[in-house]
C-alpha cells in the first residue's frame, strides 16, 4: 500500500482567488507561470506543513487535475487494479476519512502474518 500527495495548480492564488487567512499566514503565491514555479510552490508548501509523504507534482497541462477533479483537494482511494474505488467531495468540507478507512479496509487488507 502506498499514500501521495499530489501537488495540483494553485487553490488561492494571489492573482487569481486569494484568502485572507493565506495573507495572515504568510502564504502568499501568485499562479505558477512554469512547471519550475510550480514545482517551488509545491516543495514550499511540503516543507511548511511538514508533509511527511511521498508528493508528486501535476504536469503543468493539470493533466492529473483534469482526469481526477482534484482541485481544490480531494481524497482517493485508488484499488490493486487501477481503478478508483473511493473518492471523496472536495474538501476541505468534503473530506470524509471514516469513507476512505473503511474502503481501504476492503481493497488493502492487512497482510497476514507468516506461517
């Protein structure tokens, strides 16, 4: 079983849709203008909240935004096969975990122990 975080383009922007609780807390970033941007904005935001996963970074065509509807987050569980057999609202609102455990309980179950 494996957890990633996948960096999308930008929630709140400056020049385009910025909250003033970013503001406050120093989170200030206008839309990325190249792949190299995006990529700084992400490890910024990884390092700030101690994200202790793996973080993969969309293409800057937002090809994982496009064909999963991640923006502005959202949870998934994705099976053994390939397919996706949890996805939550989008959150922060949407976020369910309880949703996601017990899906992960049915498609990762936990290892049985060596004979």
């Amino acid at each position: 079983m494996a957890f990633y975080v996948v960096y999308i383009l930008e929630a709140h922007a400056s020049n385009v849709w910025q909250m003033e609780s970013n503001v406050k807390q120093g989170v200030v970033f206008a839309m990325p203008k190249s792949i190299g941007e995006r990529e700084a904005v992400a490890d910024s935001c990884v390092r700030n909240l101690h994200i202790q996963i793996p973080a993969l970074l969309d293409d800057f065509a937002d090809s994982t935004e496009k064909a999963y509807t991640g923006w502005p987050d959202r949870l998934y569980v994705i099976d053994r096969d390939g397919r996706v057999a949890c996805k939550t609202q989008a959150g922060p609102f949407g976020f369910h975990p309880e949703e996601v455990e017990r899906t992960l309980k049915v498609t990762a179950p936990p290892a049985l122990p060596p004979p």
